[in-house]
C-alpha cells in the first residue's frame, strides 16, 4: 500500500469516473485502474463497484476512503512539519471563500495580504460551503471563509466580523422614504432569491420567515435559481423586485446615481457572522494570523464608498 494507492482512491471516489480521476492525478487510465484492482486484491475488499456507466464507492470503501483522506493529510503534514523551523509564510497559501463573500473580500484581501506577507504565495477559490468543507478536510485549501454556525470535527474556527444584512432596492420605489424595513414588510413585494443550495438564501429564509409565504405563492415569488448575486443585484437595478443582500455585497456605488439604493432593517436586525476555518493539525498558525490581520485591514471593514461599516468583534477592535 503506497501514498500513490491511498491518493488514487480518494481521487476515484470524488471524481467517480476513472478517466476524470486519471486525468486529476496526472496519469493514464489503465495506470489508475491497475492500482486501484492492485489495492483491492491487497485488502482482499472491493472498494468500487464498476459498470459502463458510473463507478459506486462500496460501503467498505467509503471507510476506507475516509481513512485515506486522514492518511494522506497527516503525510502533508509531515511534509509541512519538516518546513516548520523555516519561515511558515514561506509555502503557499490556500484559502477558499463562499460565493457571497469572495468576490467583495477577495479583491481588497489578495493586496493586503501581500503587503503583510509579500514571500507567501497565495491560491483563492470561491465555492459552497459544501465543497469548502470537503476541501479542507481533503487537506486541498488549508483555510476558508464561511458564515457561522459551521462545526466540523477537528477543525477550529474565529470569528472575523458581523455583516448585517440591508434590503436592496430599485430606483423610485416607495420604501425609499422609509429610514428602516421591518422583515414582515418582504411579504408585500417580489423578492429575488439565490436558488436551493445557496446558504446565503438558507440564512435569509431563517432570519426572515415572511418569505416562506412568497416562496409558497408562485405568482408573488420570484427566485433567481441557481444565480449570483451579481445576477440579482441587476435584476433589482432593472426593476424585476428587490432583494435582501449582505452589507458587503450591495454594490450601490457600481450604478448610475439613484439607480439603486439600500435600506437597513429595523432592530432587531438580521446578519451573518463570518469566520476562517482551518484544520487543527495545520501546522502554520502564523499564516492564519496574517490572514486574519489582512481581513482587518481590508477596505470592506471599513468606511471607503459602498463598504460595509462591517463591526469587529471584541478582541480585534
């Protein structure tokens, strides 16, 4: 049993397709099939069911797969522990980010990052929280950005800032002369919604439970599957409903002037906490450190045009 073995099946079971995986892990498809057959006949289990069609983790493989992913992260971890009495923002650096904050953090994260740690390379993804978590615990991103509540078994989490969320509205609309929103209020108009999967809408839903009743009322509802929300920011701007957004993400000031405008809501108002995570076993504290630093530091938390006025917690005020 190699590394080589353990990482082929991990890829196998992922991809669930050997010419995929074969592809990922950078070698021909019979190499991969042998290895994987050689592994099985080793183990004396089938780990794979095999048809034309699909490959099917077997109930055995999914526990051994499982323990490969431990295997394979606790080797990189060796490999970082041999680095660990050099500089550890020497070595890359992987973060990952949920849709609904990457695109606004990122821009303003990368140049503060590199003025605090210009040595350290960096590599930045956005994906679902999902996919995220699957990623770090596959030892594939060592730190990403989510909102809290997120628990996942050794893995720690800290708390960056709290984002509260802002009701986006189109030109001439009559809440405009309103200085505040109550949530109830989002039962009497349209509003753009990202589609099931997104847990940006999940934490809408759940700190607004008026619209469950649009959502449950085809003609009143309108839910933008599937999409950004960029995509929504301009159907609002078209006048096609209004929408709910994170603070961060409202985007006023990339519109003509009036085209667009935000209206807080009324205490108690809703918000996501937002949080890095990584594994326990990650052996480069003084990256996250830098990371967080370079959050703190980054334009959306503070009061540049159409920034956030995002609140800090306690201890990183």
């Amino acid at each position: 049993m190699t590394l080589t073995e353990l990482r082929y099946i991990v890829t196998l079971s992922q991809e669930r397709h050997f010419g995929r995986a074969a592809e990922r892990c950078f070698v021909s498809q019979p190499t991969l099939s042998v290895a994987v057959k050689k592994l099985e006949e080793e183990l004396g289990v089938a780990l794979f069911e095999r048809s034309k069609s699909t490959v099917q983790v077997t109930p055995m493989g999914e526990r051994i797969v499982a323990q490969a992913h431990r295997v394979l992260e606790q080797a990189n971890v060796i490999k970082e522990l041999a680095h660990k009495g050099r500089d550890q923002l020497s070595s890359p650096l992987r973060i990952g980010a949920i849709y609904t904050v990457g695109p606004y953090l990122f821009p303003h994260l990368v140049p503060a990052l590199n003025e605090l740690a210009p040595q350290m390379p960096l590599y930045i993804e956005e994906n679902t929280t999902g996919l995220l978590r699957r990623k770090l615990r596959a030892g594939e991103l060592d730190v990403i950005i989510v909102a809290l509540p997120f628990t996942e078994p050794d893995v720690l989490t800290k708390p960056l800032f709290e984002e509260p969320f802002e009701v986006l509205l189109p030109a001439g609309h009559p809440w405009l002369e309103r200085e505040s929103i109550d949530r109830e209020m989002l039962s009497e108009e349209r509003v753009l919604l990202l589609g099931e999967g997104h847990c940006f809408r999940d934490q809408i839903l759940d700190a607004c439970p008026a619209l469950a009743h649009q959502i449950n009322h085809p003609d009143k509802a309108l839910v933008a599957e599937g999409g950004s929300l960029e995509t929504i920011r301009h159907m609002v701007a078209s006048g096609l409903g209004i929408t709910v957004l994170p603070k961060m993400a409202t985007g006023v000031h990339e519109y003509d002037s009036g085209m667009l405008a935000t209206r807080p809501f009324s205490n108690p108002a809703p918000g996501r906490s937002i949080a890095v995570a990584w594994r326990t076993s990650f052996p480069r504290p003084k990256a996250i450190d830098v990371l967080t630093n370079a959050i703190g530091h980054c334009q959306p938390l503070g009061e540049a045009p159409g920034s956030s006025n995002l609140e800090l917690p306690e201890h990183r005020r």
